[in-house]
C-alpha cells in the first residue's frame, strides 16, 4: 500500500486563488466604500477599547494611592472620613 502525500495549504483548506476569488465577489457585493467604513469602524472599536483599559488601570492605581498610607514601616488601607458633630 502506497503512502498518500499530504499537500500543504498556507491558509485552509483553500489555495490563494481561492481566496482572491472569494475577495473579489465580497467586493462586488459590498463595494470598496462600504468596505472602508467597516475597516474604519473596527480600528475606531479597537482603539476606543484600548483607551478604556489604559484608563481603567489608571483610576485603580490613583485609588489604590489615595487610600494608602505607612505607619511604623506598616501598610494601612482605608478611607479617611471626617467626624460629624453632634448636637
């Protein structure tokens, strides 16, 4: 029994061509400006998402400074709340 050889694809189970084919028809039916928008859209997305991570470790670390403080070489969290006057 011979071996069967195995054909090595890059992308799939299709070659190039058959992608270009399938780049050229999504192209057709969407056209290029529609294209161009998502493609601007989903960049907009990403960034905005990377921007609010940044800007969600910030506001941990700002409240994890504010609410510190060393005492004897020890570490005290908590917050500090003035004390209201009774009658």
């Amino acid at each position: 029994m011979a071996a069967i050889p195995q054909r090595s694809n890059t992308m799939g189970s299709f070659s190039i061509w058959h992608w270009l084919i399938v780049l050229i028809i999504v192209m057709l039916v969407f056209g290029t400006k529609k294209l161009r928008n998502i493609g601007s859209d989903l960049g907009g997305a990403v960034r905005g998402f990377k921007d609010g991570m940044k800007d969600g470790a910030s506001d941990k670390s700002a409240d994890a400074a504010g609410n510190t403080q060393k005492v004897d070489g020890n570490l005290i969290e908590g917050e500090i709340k003035e004390k209201s006057k009774s009658a």
